[in-house]
C-alpha cells in the first residue's frame, strides 16, 4: 500500500493543481509522478490574484514549486529525475495565467535532488535557473514553530481528482493534522520528514500538478513563511485523507548547504 500511495504523488505529468471543494484543493495526489487537479476554477478552490503569490513558479515536467532565491526553485524530489547539470526545464514565473504574455519563462541549469532520496521521505529538490527573476522570494522555516494552525496551498494542478491540469493559478486553505490523526490514515507516513494537512470531510486539497508547490501561512511578523512542500496522499480531497507534504524545518539547513553550492 505504501508504494502505491506514494506512487500516486501530485506532481502532474498529466494534471496539476486539483482544488477541492472549499478552499481550493492542492494537495491531495503526490507530486512526484504527475497528479491531476483543476477549475471552477477548482472544486470549492478560487483564482489567486495577480501578483498575490509572487514567488511561485509552474515547471514544465508538470510540478509546481517556489522561488527559494531568485535563481533558485525549490520543489518535490519526485518531480525530478536525479542531481547534475540539466537544461530541460523551463520554470515559469510571474503570473497566475499560464498563457499570459507577460509570463517569465527561464530554463534551468542544475538539478539537485535530495541526497538519499529514495521515494520515501526526504522529497525535496532544487533547480538552477540560468538567470535570476526579480521576484519576491519564499523563505523557509527552520524550526517547527509554524508547523500548525492553517496553511495556504496552491498551484495550477488539478481541480477534480483525474482532472486536467489549471491555467489559472488556484489557491485554498488547509488545517493542520497531528502526526497522530495522520498516521491514522497513512501507517507509512514518516513523523519528522512529513506533515499533514486537510479537512477530515474532505473536500479542499492540493492534487496532480501542484507537486513540489509551497503550503505556507503567516509568520509572527505577517510575512509568509513556507513550512511544506507537496508530496504525496490517497487520492484528492478524500475524507480522512489528508494531504502529505515535506517537513520543510527539518531539510532547512540541507536545503541551505545544497543552494549555497549550486
């Protein structure tokens, strides 16, 4: 069951950002192999407005991620194929219209996936862009202090679990579920590398596509902080499912060493 479920990861060779019922639902399916998710936007989902997450990024191989620097992507380890030079994605930037002509388009350079990564855990990467944007960026958290409360998801996967992936850039809200109340529903969930999120009913949650996309809230200061990145869960918005997303506190200072050589 562990492998199936993991295999299902929201990343989107084939849908993206599925919003859900509620808020929007981004993070229901896993990102590493392509997940579904789409419109209404999105099931309960709504449109984000321009300019309103600016550091996010849609990449080409049908995953979404954050701008960790501005020549730096920040996405899922299963988005990828492995670390080394590669210059076949194209990170686009600055919209929430993937067909707007004002779209930032930059091709990467380098690729670095998580050392150890093996399908379990530790889904994390970067990307090399060949030149910076000039964007705000999305910094991480580095202690578990804002791992609770309510996050803000999005991203241009799936809106319906199966769906097609989004034009427009969807955004919704998702509470925060103990590792406890997770374990639950997933025994193979790994406490400390993975949090959880999602309505027991069901209904709001990230999907194929928004694979590698950022869950973040507010820090102390009002700014936003991103304690999440979109991984894996059974299905989409199901209930008693939530979405599972990459601890983003406990890589912070990995993810740190790995930007600072790339």
């Amino acid at each position: 069951m562990k492998n199936v479920l993991r295999a299902l990861r929201r990343c989107a060779v084939i849908g993206a950002v599925a919003l859900a019922a509620v808020s929007l639902q981004p993070a229901g399916a896993h990102a590493g192999a392509p997940a579904p998710h789409g419109t209404q936007p999105v099931v309960g989902g709504t449109r984000a407005a321009q300019g309103e997450f600016p550091f996010m990024v849609r990449l080409s191989m049908g995953c979404g991620g954050s701008l960790y620097a501005q020549d730096i992507v920040l996405t899922a380890a299963h988005c990828v194929n492995g670390s080394g030079n590669n210059t076949s994605i194209t990170a686009t930037a600055g919209v929430v219209d993937l067909r707007s002509t004002s779209a930032i388009k930059v091709k990467s350079t380098k690729v670095l996936r998580a050392p150890g990564y093996n399908g379990n855990g530790k889904d994390w990467a970067l990307i090399k862009l060949a030149k910076p944007i000039n964007l705000p960026t999305l910094k991480i958290a580095t202690t578990t202090a804002y791992n609770s409360g309510t996050f803000t998801v999005a991203g241009w996967g799936a809106a319906t679990e199966g769906g097609a992936q989004q034009r427009y850039l969807l955004k919704a809200q998702v509470p925060f579920v103990s590792d406890a109340s997770c374990k639950a529903s997933y025994s193979d969930l790994i406490p400390g590398e993975e949090i959880c999120a999602g309505l027991p009913q069901g209904g709001v949650d990230t999907c194929q596509g928004d694979s590698g996309g950022p869950m973040f809230r507010k820090d102390n200061a009002g700014a936003w902080i991103q304690v999440g990145v979109v991984s894996w869960g059974n299905g989409c918005a199901r209930p008693n499912y939530p979405g599972v997303y990459t601890e983003v506190s406990t890589f912070a200072a990995d993810i740190a060493r790995a930007a600072a050589g790339l």
